[in-house]
C-alpha cells in the first residue's frame, strides 16, 4: 500500500473498518477496479498513439465502474467517517481543479461546460464526480432503510437523462455512484458474488453484451452500461485468479490513473509522438 490517506481509505483502495466491524481488504474489488484500470490504459493507448477508428462510447463503462465502485466502498467502508470522507473529496477535487488548470485559460473554456462535465475537453473528467460523490454520501449515510428505493430512483434518473437526451457527464456519473452507494448500504456484493450458481453465468454474459450490442447499431443508452458493470462484476469474480497484476493496480488505481494519464501527455506533446 501507498503511504497516503487517499491510497489507503479512499477510490484506490477498500481497506479500512466498517460500520458493522468489518476489516481488511475486499479482494473482488480490488481485483476489479484493476481491470477497470488496465482497459483504461489500453484504451488511452489505443486513442492516442494508433488511427485505430472506435466509438469512445465504448469505452464508458470503465469510468461507470470506477464511480460506480466508489459508491460501493464509501457505503461499505465508510460509512459515518465524515472527516475522513471531507479529506479523500478534498483531495480528489483539488486533483482535479489542479491538473486542468491550463484548461481554465483556454478560449474555449465555459464554466457552464466545467458545472455540466464534458468528456473530451476536460482531463481526468472523472475525478470531479468522483469528489462530488464523496460529499453527497456524508448526509445520506443515514438512508439504509430506504436505500434500495433510493437506488431505484438514482437509476430512474440516468434512464431519464439518456431517453430526454439531456447531457451532464457529472450529474450522470454521480447518479452512477449513488446507485452503487445505496444498494451497497444494503446490499454485501462480495457475499453475493461469491455465492453466486455457476448457471448465473450465462445472463450476466447476456446483460454484458447486450449495451455492446445495440451500441453497434447506434443505439447508446447509458443505463444499459450500468447494469454492465455490475453484471461484469459478478461475472469476473469467477474468472479472474484472486491475486496478481489486477490487485495490485487496483489497490493502487488513483495514483496509476493520475501517473498513466500524465505520462501519456508528456509523450504526445513533448516528444511529438
């Protein structure tokens, strides 16, 4: 582990002590976030160093699984710790504010573009709902009796946004991280993942492929990616060997996402790749 809070109770990482005394690390996850990671390295690869032609709306289920996860781990793990959960936003908005101070200069730049999010003009655009869900979580971690209908109403919301084709990358990815935030308050997803029956395998294939699928043929509905990255969840905590590479990057996500995306940067305008 990494000698900072944030690596160590913060996105990076599920180790801490939970409400109802739970304690050490949470291998599925971890395992998972580093899978996040790593299609996200290779998808930046792929975007800036090939003329490969892709949809990048292919790609949005890998920051729907960090944000998504995030909300799974405030609920799981830090629930309650609100000077804990005040410094990890802290930081992780101040990384992002920082690292896109050149944006704010450019004669493009609109602060109504920054409230709403924007995916290609903004660098490290997920850091900012990420931040924005660790402070919404603080007055809701006393919603667990109503947490599954909460959850519920969180989707409704991004189902809303994609069928109106209302466009926020931020209040649609928060509401990504409450509906992970609120069924986790209710819901233990490494209890159930690994009780899960061999047979479950094929609809979680099935609820995989299919937002691929329509995606295909030009139909993007994010909601669709939501209910992927759960199902994706399930599905390769089956098939994924418990240690190795992918638990130790996603025990050490936000600083290799910040480090990968920095030395991407560095190479493309710099060296003139």
């Amino acid at each position: 582990m990494g000698s900072t809070a944030l690596e160590e109770h913060g996105p990076a990482s599920t180790a801490s002590t939970g409400p109802a005394g739970v304690t050490g690390r949470v291998l599925s996850y971890d395992i998972y976030r580093g899978l996040l990671l790593t299609a996200m390295v290779f998808y930046h690869i792929i975007a800036n160093f090939t003329s490969f032609n892709r949809d990048p709306r292919f790609s949005y289920w890998i920051p729907m699984g960090f944000v998504l996860f995030l909300g799974v781990i405030l609920a799981r793990f830090l629930q309650n710790r609100t000077r804990k959960k005040l410094w990890l936003a802290m930081k992780v908005l101040a990384a992002f504010f920082l690292l896109n101070i050149p944006k704010y200069l450019d004669p493009e730049f609109r602060l109504l573009g920054l409230v709403r999010g924007h995916f290609y003009f903004f660098s490290f655009e997920v850091l900012l709902p990420m931040g924005l869900l660790i402070l919404v979580s603080i007055p809701l971690d006393r919603t667990k009796r109503v947490a599954l209908p909460l959850a519920a109403l969180a989707y409704a919301g991004i189902v809303a946004m994609s069928l109106t084709g209302f466009e926020s990358y931020n209040l649609s990815f928060l509401l990504c991280g409450l509906v992970g935030y609120f069924v986790a308050l209710r819901v233990d997803l490494h209890a159930v993942a690994v009780a899960q029956k061999a047979w479950y395998a094929t609809p979680l294939v099935l609820v995989s492929a299919v937002p691929f699928i329509l995606l295909g043929f030009g139909h993007y509905f994010d909601f669709l990616f939501v209910l992927q990255v759960m199902a994706c969840y399930f599905l390769l905590t089956r098939l994924v060997p418990r240690n190795g590479l992918f638990t130790f990057v996603g025990q050490h996500s936000f600083v290799i996402y910040i480090a990968h995306i920095v030395a991407i940067r560095i190479i493309v305008e710099f060296i003139g790749w």
